[in-house]
C-alpha cells in the first residue's frame, strides 16, 4: 500500500512538472510548494536526481511535436531536387543530398543556433557558478522574488510590445545575435531559481523583437539539449545503483510529465495565437506572494 502512495505522488509530481515546466511559471515554484505537502519517501539524493531526470519525459513530449522541425534527414526521393540524387554531395539553399539522403540544411542551421544560446549556460555550469546561485537563492525569499519580478517583467513587455510588428515571425528567421541573447537570458533561470528557464527565453525573445509562436518554438526546442544534458549529470552523479521502488517512482514521473506536456506545449502553441502572456505575468505575482507567505510563516 505504501509503494502505491509513493507511485501516485510520483504521478503527480510528473503531471506538475509537465504543466510547468512549459508554461512561463515556474516549474521549480510549484515543486517547491508541492514537495511541502505531497512529499516523496525517497533519498534527498535521488529526490534531487528526480526532480531534474522527471524532466526527461517532457523533453520527449517536446521532441515528438517538433519531430519534422529538428530531424534534418529525409530519403531524396521527398525533396523538390530529387531529380539530382545522382550528384554527389549535390547542394542547393534547402538542401544537401549525400546518396540516397538528403540533410535540410535550414534545420542544421537551427540547430547551430541552438547551440549558441547553450553556450552562456555552459559556461556558467563549468564554472559551478550554478551550485553558488542555488545556495544563495534556492529558497522560499529567492524563488518568490524572482516569480514577481518575472511576473512583473512579462506584463511590461506585452504593453511595450502592444500594437507592435515583431520583427523575427517564424524561428528560422532568428540570427545568430538573437540566439546569443536568448542564451544570456536563459542564463537568468539558471542563475536564480523561480525564474523559469521558458519564462526568462521568452522575455527575451519578446525584448528583441521575436513573435511569441517563433519564441515559444525555439525556447521548446532550446530545452531539448539544456535539459538532456541536465539529466544524464545528474545521472551520472547519483549513479545508476536505482532500487526497484526508485525506477518506478523515476517511470512513473516521466511518463505522467511526457503525456501531460503534449497537451500543454500544444495548449500554449494555439493559446498565444490570440493572446499575449500577460495572464502569466499576473499568475507568477499571485504565486510568488504565496510561496514568500508560506516561507514567512515557515510553513516551507
């Protein structure tokens, strides 16, 4: 009976993670609150481990939607020069044709780009600035700040933007200057807890003149390596020494966010074409009040 309580907490840990981890939320304000009243029987090591790994079955959510958007490769035959499959390393803007496969040289190009605005996080990783940050912020003052003063940013940047044309419409339009930007805001999430990775990529896609569809886009797609590479660290560091209890609970998680996310990330896709993000900005003050609240009162 008991394994069955730790199963439905996992559960619903996965089906949290997956509503916000893509919404510009908060993921680790909601875990924060939530741990406080559902919290799991586990190891603070693997519970530590669980609460990035679970982000994996998001991620697949992620990589299922966007499939035909990040997998360059393709038999020569679904091409508009298939007629030149017989020239060797044939080229043309669209596309690179080595034999029978053709590589989409616009989703190549994406994915360079992607790597770009890893590298300010990269960075930051290698230099442990991230363990600095969490000893320093991770708590209920520091999340709630950041929640506000997020939450407050998002809706001044829907009124500045309000009658504007953005510049960038689609997220193969994005330069290399932008997608270095976006990386330094990405850094912001990774520099102070509560900020939201998405919410932050967001923000600074909008400041720089990038349509809320080409943002929302490349910021799913951004988190693809940022949040792989999160992963198999932690994996790595707590080892894969897993009880049989810990992979289910770790399953059970992940597959509960990977469901969960496809109807989120597809929600906000169709969401932001008749809305801005204001209501986020306003929700993120709401929660960020309650979370200094909670922290006041030491209930967390």
């Amino acid at each position: 009976m008991e394994q069955i309580f730790e199963i439905i907490k996992a559960l619903l840990f996965g089906i949290v993670e997956g509503i916000t981890e893509w919404l510009p939320v908060s993921s680790t304000g909601h875990m924060i609150l939530l741990n406080e009243f559902v919290e799991l029987n586990v190891s603070e090591q693997f519970w530590n481990m669980f609460l990035v790994v679970i982000q994996l079955g998001a991620i697949l959510a992620v990589v299922l939607i966007f499939w035909n958007t990040i997998w360059p490769f393709a038999l020569a035959k679904n091409t508009d020069f298939s007629q030149n499959i017989g020239r060797r390393g044939f080229w043309n803007q669209k596309y690179w044709a080595v034999g029978p496969i053709t590589v989409k040289m616009e989703i190549i190009i994406n994915w360079f780009k992607i790597v770009v605005a890893c590298l300010p996080a990269i960075i930051f990783v290698l230099l442990d600035l991230d363990d600095v940050c969490d000893a320093l912020f991770y708590n209920a003052v520091g999340v709630s700040i950041a929640l506000i003063v997020f939450g407050i940013a998002f809706i001044i940047v829907e009124n500045r933007n309000a009658g504007r044309n953005a510049v960038v419409m689609e997220m193969t339009e994005i330069t290399w200057k932008m997608a270095v930007l976006i990386g330094v805001f990405q850094l912001l999430a990774a520099a102070f807890p509560g900020t939201s990775r998405s919410g932050a990529t967001i923000i600074g896609a909008l400041l720089i003149g990038i349509s809320r569809k080409a943002a929302s886009e490349f910021t799913f797609i951004l988190a693809i390596p940022v949040m792989l590479g999160a992963s198999l660290l932690e994996l790595l560091d707590f080892g894969f020494h897993l009880t049989g209890n810990e992979v289910v609970i770790l399953l059970v998680g992940m597959i509960s966010a990977f469901l969960v996310s496809i109807f989120v990330i597809k929600f906000l896709l169709s969401y932001i074409r008749k809305h801005d993000f204001k209501v986020f900005g306003w929700y993120r003050i709401v929660l960020g009040i309650v979370v200094l609240f909670c922290g006041v009162v030491g209930i967390i």
